[in-house]
C-alpha cells in the first residue's frame, strides 16, 4: 500500500470504506452507502490492476473506447 503507484487508490479504498459506515450509521442514506461502495469497488479494482503488467493502460483504453462510442 506504500508503493507510489498504489498509493492514491489506496487511499481512496480506505476513506471510502470509513464513509460506508459513516454514512450507513451517521446519515442513515442508502444511497451514499451504495456511491462508496462503487467507488471503493473502482479503487480496489484499480489498485489489484497494479499487480497486472498493463493491465491498468487496458482499462485505461476499454474505457476510452467505451466513452468515445456514446461520445459520437
């Protein structure tokens, strides 16, 4: 998690997991339980692509390619 590259989303893993249960327990919303948990999802999906020899620069073109279909 120290690592320079895996840094940021590990960061974003961790407050997105304290902010479910601050927002599960505290706000009592739904519907901010389930954003972080998409986020905290995306950066743990992120962060495990780093282990993967390109598998970041893969995601990073699917998703290019997939914004610039609905783009056009």
């Amino acid at each position: 998690m120290k690592d320079k590259d895996r840094r940021v989303s590990a960061i974003i893993f961790l407050v997105s997991l304290i902010m479910i249960f601050v927002s599960a327990f505290t706000f009592k919303s739904k519907l901010l339980v389930l954003i972080f948990l998409i986020i905290q999802f995306c950066a743990y999906t992120w962060y495990a692509a780093s282990y993967i020899p390109f598998a970041r620069d893969c995601i990073k073109n699917c998703l290019k390619g997939i914004t610039n279909k609905f783009i056009k």
